[in-house]
C-alpha cells in the first residue's frame, strides 16, 4: 500500500483542485485588459494557497480520506460540464439535475463524458488505496498551523499588491465565482436545499374574491408551452437561413418579436409564468396559488397535457386534468388534445406542455421526415458539430414544433359555437454554441440573450383579439405578461390582475 504524509497529501489534492480549475483561470485571462498573463499567473499563486489553507483546516484524520473523494468528484464533473457545454452551475442548474429523467439524462452520455468518469474512478480508487500518514497531535497541529501561516503569507505577496485590479474586476464579473470548484458547488447545493427543499409554509390563497365577469360567452384558450425555443431562429421573426415556420404564416398566426424570458431554465420560467409575481419579485421559495387556481375557482375548466422530461414543475400539481408523458416525439400530443376536446365546458384552458427542442441531442426531437435541413448533428457530442450542423438540427426541432402548433390550430377551426384562441411561447432560449456556450440555464445577469429572447404567437378566430395583438406585436413584452393575459381572456376579476400587462387589452404598457 502507499505510503504519504497528510502533508503530502493535502499539497497533492491542492495541486489537483487548483489544475481543475483552469476555467476560471481562462476566463480571467480572457477578461484582463492589462498584463493578463501575469495578473493571472499572480491569481492561480493566490488561489492556490486559498484552497491549501482550506484543505489544510478541513482535512482531519478520518475524514481527510473521504473528504479529497468528495472533492475530487463534484470538481471534475462540474468542470467537465463547464468546459463542454459552457454552463455554470449553481442551485438551479442543481435543480434541473434533479428533475432530469432516465430519457434526459442518457442524452447527455457520450464517450467524452465516459472518459471523465473513468479517470474520476482511478483517482478514487487511488485515493482508497493510499496510506495517509499522521504525525503525533502536537506536531500536526504545528504543521498545520505552519502551512496555514506560509500559505498566508504567500496569499498576501501575490494577491495584496493587485487589490485595485482584482477587486473592481471581480465585482464586475461576479460569475466568476461560480467556477470555483468544487466550493461553489457545495454552497449551490445549500442553495437548493433552502430553495426547493426546505419545508414550506401552508400554501398562501390569493383567489380569495376572484369571479368571472362574462359567464356568457364560450371560450378556448390554447396555451402551448414550447422547450427550448429561441427567437433568433424563428423564420416568423426574421430569420432567413432556415425556413423553421412554413406551416405558422398560412394559419394567420401574430409573431410577437421582443418577449424575454423569466430564466434560463425551465425550473424557474414554467412557475414563474404562471405565477402572480412578476420575474424580479419571483421565487420557488414563495409558495402560493398560481394563475391555474384563480381559473379553476372562477369556473374555467383546466386541463394540462405534458411531455416534458421534467414534468410541469409544480404548476400543475393541484389540477385533476392533469396527463404527464415520456413519448419520444411530441407529435403524440396531437391525438391527446383531440380526445380533450371531447369534455368540454363553457369556459377551457388547454396546457400543452411540449419537449420541443432540448438539448444537446437535438436530433432526437424529431422525427426522420422532419430532417429538412442537412447536415445535421446526430450526437449529443456538439463539440464535434460545425455551427451549421448544430444550428440545421436544431431548426429542424423547430420546425417540428411549428408543424403541431399548425395542426392544433387546425382542430380550433374546427370549434363551432366557442372564442378559440391559441398562445405559443417557449419557456427559454438556447446557445448552440456561440462564445462556446451551449444548451441554457446561464445565470439570468450575464445569460446571452439567445438563453432570453424567445417567441411568441398568438392565433385568433376572434377579429378583435386578432387587431390588439397586431397593435402590440414589436413592444417589448416577457413573460411576466402571461398571468393578465389570461386572466383578462376569461374576464376574471381580482386585485391581481393588471389590465396594463394584458397584451390582449387595449390599455396594455409597453415594456411590462
């Protein structure tokens, strides 16, 4: 068995935690304007002798083992995903790990990630296997008082002289704590467990007085929820190297071409949507009813068709009409809404909940007859793409979608005797690989605009609706808007609603 000294051993883990990560290190480089090599070179010394000060007062006997497993794992996962996919990761990114099913996640298995994983298991195997050697009490705690007190003083050589560099730097780029692994990761996973696990409060009613003001006309509200979708490469919106909307033009759809988000992520844009609080005041800590209660109490019939890897996120919990599915086209939907359309009420919300065009394997979000734009990326590898592999595949997906909201458009038409109107949006954009970004869930402050930007159209065999939304079609709008619209769409009357955020009023605000 090998034989190291607990000194040795706390240098060589300081060693390798400070080679992992070497994202941060490049994105410093990158971001300095003045001497970056060496103002960089000074960082990694400062960071170094952080981490050896750290380790050092964490590293005790009997955990010191388990302790460097621990460590070593959560870092090289978490950089491997940081450098393929351009992510961060923080307690939503934790909670989309969560919320990712068996069909999700071996979307992301692939040879790069198999190799990580292999050298993971013979550093811990090697980590198992080594002797750690202990010095008597006394002497340890000299020496590691000693390495406290040289690593501090290294500290303050290289880092004390750059305070007016670093200081103002790291304010500016406050992200760049978010590659520090494998710390920031423990702190996102405290995060998480305060944010979504922690036990909530009894559920805060907001309905409370809530009533429908026209209970005479009949109406239909189709509300699909696309995955993924970004606005850039919408046809309707301007875009001009793929067609991704051949079907939406001819079904007199409104494209609404300035909405934004409210994430990077379907674990927080779903509930948000739906919730009475607009995106700055939101949180998955607040626990109250959302816009499907307030429809349900008024007498608004509510049914809610999902296959979403990651289910309706809460939203849906209290519904009785409620489907949740794993097909591996969305296609399926089709035939789903069909047979919903069989119980109707006076008043209906249909939710259709689609998986659209999550990554990375875009090319299994189709089917083989909608592969109309080659070539394409048949790997969940997308380093391995070109651009335009990458971007074809994905527009493909795109127009997969644009072809099911055509066919329930279709079937509105067919509605006698009922206002139909159907709203599509996605829930967040994408990065395919600008800047050497990929997929989403970016922090929403420093998220390219590709992860914000999103579509939305409106169809409407009501003229008047069809006039408000051409009127209102180029303001800047987000999802924030969604509640009062669709409040406003059933004439419901609450405190809550807001008639300046219904883009379907006429006394709509631009920028809400």
């Amino acid at each position: 068995m090998l034989r190291i000294s607990w000194f040795k051993f706390v240098l060589l883990n300081t060693i390798i935690i400070v080679l992992i990560n070497f994202n941060a290190f490049v994105f410093i480089y990158k971001n300095l304007s003045q001497n970056p090599f060496w103002l960089t070179l000074a960082f990694i010394l400062a960071y170094a002798c952080l981490v050896h000060i750290i380790l050092s007062l964490v590293f005790v006997r009997f955990l010191s083992r388990f302790l460097s497993m621990l460590f070593i794992i959560v870092a090289m996962m978490s950089a491997y995903f940081m450098q393929t996919y351009g992510i961060l990761i923080d307690s939503d990114m934790i909670h989309n790990v969560f919320n990712t099913d068996t069909k999700e996640a071996f979307d992301l298995i692939n040879l790069r990630l198999m190799f990580v994983v292999l050298i993971v298991l013979v550093a811990v195997f090697f980590i198992f296997k080594i002797q750690i050697v202990y010095p008597p009490f006394k002497k340890q705690l000299g020496i590691k008082l000693l390495n406290i007190f040289v690593a501090s003083g290294i500290f303050c050589i290289t880092f004390l002289p750059f305070t007016k560099t670093f200081v103002p730097f790291f304010r500016e780029h406050n992200e760049l704590r978010m590659y520090n692994t494998p710390f920031y990761q423990f702190y996102a996973l405290w995060r998480y467990y305060k944010i979504y696990l922690a036990s909530k409060p009894a559920l805060k009613i907001l309905s409370e007085g809530a009533y429908r003001e026209n209970n005479a006309t009949k109406r239909n509200l189709v509300l699909i929820v696309g995955e993924t979708a970004r606005a850039k490469n919408y046809s309707l919106g301007g875009y001009s190297v793929n067609q991704t909307n051949p079907a939406s033009p001819h079904e007199g759809v409104i494209y609404f071409s300035q909405i934004a988000s409210c994430g990077t992520s379907t674990a927080v844009s779903l509930p948000c949507m739906f919730s009475a609080s607009n995106r700055q005041n939101f949180s998955n800590q607040i626990y109250e009813e959302n816009l499907l209660d307030f429809l349900v109490k008024t007498g608004v019939k509510v049914s809610w068709l999902d296959n979403n890897s990651g289910g309706c996120q809460g939203v849906c919990q209290r519904l009785e009409n409620a489907k949740i599915f794993n097909e591996e086209y969305d296609g399926f939907l089709i035939e789903e809404f069909k047979k919903s359309l069989a119980g109707l009420d006076t008043a209906n919300l249909i939710v259709v909940h689609l998986q659209g065009s999550h990554g990375p394997a875009y090319y299994k979000r189709y089917p083989k007859e909608f592969e109309k734009f080659t070539p394409t990326c048949d790997t969940n590898e997308l380093s391995k793409c070109t651009f335009e592999q990458i971007a074809n595949t994905y527009d493909n997906s795109i127009l997969y979608t644009d072809y099911i909201v055509e066919e329930i458009i279709d079937e509105l038409k067919k509605m006698q005797g009922y206002q139909n109107t159907l709203i599509y949006l996605s829930d967040h954009g994408e990065s395919l690989g600008e800047n050497g970004i990929y997929l989403h869930s970016m922090p929403y402050a420093i998220a390219p605009k590709t992860q914000t930007h999103i579509p939305l159209i409106v169809w409407s065999d009501d003229e008047n609706l069809k006039k408000i939304a051409i009127r209102y079609k180029d303001i800047k709008l987000s999802q924030d808007n969604i509640f009062s619209t669709i409040l406003g769409y059933f004439e419901i009357k609450t405190p809550f609603y807001k008639e300046e955020f219904d883009f379907l009023n006429p006394k709509l605000k631009a920028g809400n």
